[in-house]
C-alpha cells in the first residue's frame, strides 16, 4: 500500500537547487521518526530546457513500517502553464495535497490565489483530497508573529494569518503558522496534521480494499474481535480568575496598609498600598521615590504628582493603622480638594483593574455636580495613569483600553516581583533571600494573610523562612500571586534548561515534575486555582507524548499518581487512574505498577484498554488464520 502527497509552492524567498534540501518536505523526511529509508530524485518536465532548476523534486521513504510514500514536491507555479497535462495528473492522483508559502512574499501569494488556486480548485471538484495550507516564516513588520484572524497590522508586504485562512476556507483546507522549521514546527504541528491524514487515507484504502475483496469461502470463519473505543477521560473544570478581585478587596480589608491619604486640614481620607499605587502610574513611583525625576523624564509625571500630592512626615498625624513592622505608613496629603473628595472612588476604581471608566465617571457625579468638576477630576486621573484622549471624552479612554492588551492590567505587579523595592517582607530558602510585599501576598493567599495578621512569629518579623519547597518552585509560586500566570517549565534553572533542550522528552519530564512540585506548594498555601493550572499543565504534558515515549520514559505516573493523592488532588488522581487504565499494555510492563494499591489495580483492571476479553478473542483469531493458512489446499 501507498500514499502519494503533492506539495506545491515555495516557502522561501527563492528556491535555489543547492538550498532543496532546507524546505518543509526535505526536513520532515529528515526528522519524523516514522520516515526511514528516505530517498530523492529530480524530475525535469518535457521543457527541461528553459527552465535551470527542477519543477518537481521526488522523495519516496517508508512510512508506518511498510507503508512506501511517495512525495512530488514542485516549487515552480508555472508548471501549470508549461504543462498541464502532468500538474493535472499529478493532483488527481494525490492522496494528500500540500500548498506551502513565505508569509513575506506577498506578491507570489496574491499571483498563486489569483491565477492557480482556482484551476485547483476545479480539478479537486470531482474528488475529495485533504489539502493543507502552511504559511511559513516570520512576519518581518512585527516583533511577534501575529496569527489574530482580524489582525490588519500585517497587510503591508506580508501575508497576513486571515488571508490564509480565508483561502483555506476556499479549498476547504486545513490552515497552518509554522513559523520556523524546527523540530516543533515541522515535528509536531505540521508533522501530526499530516500524519493524521496519512492514517486516514489509509482508512480509506484499507476499507475500499475490503469492500472489493470476495468472499472465496463458502463456511463461515471466525470473524476478527472488533476493537472497542476506550473511556472517555474526565473532564477537568478550570477556575475563573479572581485577580482583580483579590486586590480590590485588599483595599476594602485595609490590611498592611504602608500610605495614608489626608486632607489640606490633615482629615484621614483613605489608606491604600504603595505596592498597588506604584504599580500602574509613574506619578506614585515618583511620590514614593521609586523612581528619580531623571528615571522617568516626563515633565507632565512630575508636574501631576506636585500638583497633587506631597508627602509630609514632619507633621504629628492622628494615629491610625499601623503597616509592616518597623515601617509607619506614609502620610501623603491631597493638595486638590476636588480630586480629594473623590479619592475613595479613585482608588476602588484603580484596584479594581483601572478599566472601568463609565462606573467611575458615575461614582464622580454622585460627588460633584458641575460637570467642569467632573471632567477636570477624569482628567488628573487620566493623567495619573497616562491615558490618551481629549479632556471630554471617555470613549477615547475605552478605545484605548480595548487596544492594550488585557494581560498588561494582570501583569503591573511584574515589575516588583523578586525585586527589593518597596519589599517588606524577605524569605529565606535554600540559603538565599527573596523579597516580596505583604499586601500582594495577603491579597492573593488566604495562608499568608492568617500568617501576617494572625498570632503568629511572621506577622512581627521581617525575615520568613520557608521550608519544604526548593527556591525554584517559590519563585513560580509567586509569580503566580503576582502576575495570575505561570509555566512551571519556567521554574528550571537555566542552565539545567540549556542541558534538557537536547532531548524533548527530558524536558517534558523535568516540566511535568516541575508542575507537581508547584502543584503540591499551591496545596501547601491553599492556592486553588494554582493548583488546576499545574494539573492541567500536567494532563496537557502527558497527552502530548507518544506511545513510544510513555513506554521508556522514567517517570513514574504511578509515582505521580500517589503524590496526586497525598496532596489533595483528587481531580488529577482520578484522571491518572483512567490514564493507567487506557495505556494498560504499557505501563502493566513497568516495575511501578505494583505500587499500586487494591483499590487503584482493581479500578485500572475493570477500566482496562484494550479489555481482556478482546485480548481473548484476538488471540483465538489469530489461532484460526494460523489454522486456516498450514491446511493443505488439495485435501
């Protein structure tokens, strides 16, 4: 049996006959590890003599065993126009069609989409061949490839991602980003969507086989077992993100309060955090010096944060809450009275993700009623957080916002995490210091805010120890409470990155351990949904590795599954028990396997994949045929 692909079109920006061997096809054949004994040949078409290079380049290998492919990979559009016959030929025959271009080479896409795509399009009418699109390359106009089907910051000399979709649409094709040639690229993405084709045309083959295939016996043998689908896998339920929330309820607890605002006439007007002010305007990092006028260099910044604020400790206040030990809250007094009687709704409106405009022009009115008061308050605050737009209008502020992106808002805390400014609070693990800021800690995990408010050593002590956990997974932990994201991958230490990046299936290994090490400081602290995050992360990473790979690999996912247990987790120990159970014939092979409790092997032997039974019948299948072939024809 065989499968023939045609891939047309060119994924560079010229295709020279030295540089053949560097495009998509040739460095799939090279890397799969279900192609073997690869081999190439040039094919000139009748009018070899006006053309210096080879219209189709043709690679036959080994695929799946002993299935033979064979693989005409032609760079040159104008083979339709020089000879039709053999183009035509050629996609009739195909069994899998693939069209591949530079995602910079707008010229040639708009000349392939205007002249040759609909005679592909009408050859392929009267039959059904899969064909997959794959836009190659970077986009050169931007700093990150950009595959948004409504993007238009691209449509310049590049193809933009909603070109291609709309002509994979056309051809009813299958739409591919590869941005660069490397082994996940070419490996896993375009290498699985080909892959996936290949098996189902020969499906395809095998059933049309069959249906033409006659009966010669006239008894009835012993038909073959038929397979049964395995179990579904649990499904698991994320957890909706509760990060503004979390620190728009800091402000209503007034918990480690470090900055006080009051009034000309030293009235207290609201307490706030330093941490969250600074974190989304230069004028709080220039009033807490945080930043030197000469850092920030913007005369508007300084001339807001004098304008408005000034911070006086020379002062005697009246007493109120006290922050961090040792570190007496900053008295900061609010010049304008205007912009003062509506600090309260200021700062619900920045802690609540300083997006919400419309409820905070409203929150205004209720206090001011000359609608001058109103746009001068709107103003100072959109000159606090730089937000563009005329003193009037509010729908440039929304505008704007739509076009950030909305992780900016969830990320402002980046800046300060593991950073000592403004930290007051140090934990000390593994021999080495990381700072962090109560309020962000106490906002974000409900241990920590027992720990620093309750009746306990760290809620008076500056240096916190922490013990069970490496330096490494602390560190992803907080990032979590600071930014709402994280990839426990990214908990590695570089170097030992570096040494994994060799071999794929070490890295998925250190990644997937590094994720339950985060998991299990997640359950330590309470962080819930932290703990979804790494077990999804997890199931994510074991569904990516192939048969092959779960067979040699040395993680123990029975391993993984005690550990699962221990800490609480019962959604990911449920999905591991049913992973066991549908890849039974490999893990059954391993010593760990009986680590298993009573309980689990007696769930993984009823929820087996393949059944027993089916084992049974096959075995007694292949006993017949065995029977069936060693019978003498004449007696």
């Amino acid at each position: 049996m065989s499968i023939h692909i045609v891939a047309l079109g060119n994924e560079g920006d010229g295709f020279p006959e030295d540089n053949r061997q560097s495009g998509l096809i040739w460095t799939y054949l090279g890397r799969s590890a279900l192609v073997s004994e690869t081999e190439s040949s040039l094919l000139l078409n009748s009018d070899a003599s006006s053309i210096a290079y080879p219209v189709f380049t043709e690679y036959q290998a080994c695929v799946f065993g002993n299935v033979r492919l064979v693989v005409h990979d032609c760079p040159v559009w104008g083979i339709f126009d020089s000879d039709w016959y053999t183009s035509r030929n050629l996609i009739v025959g195909a069994d899998i069609i693939v069209i591949k271009y530079s995602v910079n080479d707008k010229s040639s896409f708009q000349e392939v989409k205007d002249s040759y795509i609909p005679v592909i399009k009408r050859t392929l009418s009267h039959c059904s061949v899969p064909v997959i699109i794959s836009a190659i390359g970077i986009r050169q106009n931007e700093e990150l490839p950009c595959t948004c089907p409504l993007c238009t910051s691209d449509r310049g000399n590049c193809v933009s991602a909603s070109e291609g979709i709309q002509l994979a649409k056309e051809l009813g094709a299958t739409y591919l980003e590869l941005h660069s040639l490397n082994d996940f690229y070419v490996g896993r993405y375009f290498g699985g969507v080909l892959e996936y084709f290949m098996i189902q045309t020969l499906n395809q083959k095998s059933s049309e086989k069959m249906k033409k295939r006659k009966k010669v016996s006239k008894c009835h043998g012993i038909r073959p077992p038929q397979l049964e689908q395995p179990e579904k896998m649990p499904v698991l339920k994320g957890e909706a993100s509760h990060y503004n929330s979390d620190l728009h309820n800091l402000l209503f607890c007034c918990q480690c309060v470090d900055v006080v605002f009051y009034t000309e006439d030293l009235k207290e007007v609201v307490e706030a955090h330093k941490i969250v002010l600074c974190s989304v305007s230069n004028v709080f990092m220039l009033l807490f010096n945080v930043k030197s006028p000469a850092d920030i260099q913007d005369s508007t910044v300084i001339r807001t944060a004098q304008d408005l604020f000034a911070v006086n400790n020379e002062i005697t206040f009246p007493v109120t809450s006290q922050g961090p030990p040792c570190n007496p809250p900053v008295r900061v007094i609010v010049k304008d009275s205007l912009f003062c009687s509506c600090l309260s709704d200021i700062l619900h409106f920045i802690y609540s993700g300083a997006f919400q405009w419309e409820e905070l022009e409203e929150d205004v009115k209720k206090k001011l009623k000359n609608p001058s008061d109103v746009l001068g308050v709107i103003e100072k605050v959109k000159c606090i957080l730089k937000t563009p737009g005329k003193m009037n209008c509010l729908k440039n502020c929304r505008s704007y916002q739509a076009k950030r992106p909305l992780w900016l808002y969830n990320t402002s805390l980046r800046f300060f995490f593991n950073t000592p400014m403004l930290a007051d609070v140090i934990f000390k693990i593994q021999g080495s210091t990381v700072p962090a800021h109560r309020a962000v800690l106490v906002a974000r995990c409900e241990v920590m805010a027992a720990m620093f408010n309750g009746n306990y050593l760290e809620a008076n002590s500056v240096l916190v120890p922490v013990y069970g956990v490496s330096k490494e997974t602390f560190l992803s932990f907080l990032e979590y409470l600071y930014t709402d994201s994280c990839c426990p991958a990214y908990g590695l230490e570089a170097s030992s990155w570096c040494l994994l990046q060799q071999f794929s299936f070490w890295i998925q290994r250190a990644s997937i351990l590094q994720a339950m090490s985060l998991l299990i400081c997640a359950e330590m602290y309470q962080v819930s949904r932290l703990q979804h995050i790494c077990e999804f992360y997890i199931i994510t990473q074991l569904q990516s590795m192939p048969s092959r790979e779960l067979a040699s690999t040395s993680l123990s996912v029975v391993g993984l599954l005690k550990k699962a247990k221990f800490h609480n987790s019962d959604c990911l120990s449920t999905w591991l028990l049913h992973f066991i159970a549908t890849n039974y014939l490999i893990f059954s092979q391993k010593p760990d396997f009986q680590d298993l409790s009573a309980e689990e092997r007696s769930f993984v032997e009823m929820h087996r994949w393949p059944s027993n039974m089916y084992l049974k019948q096959l075995a007694e299948y292949r006993k017949y045929v065995h029977s069936r072939k060693c019978r003498c024809i004449v007696m």
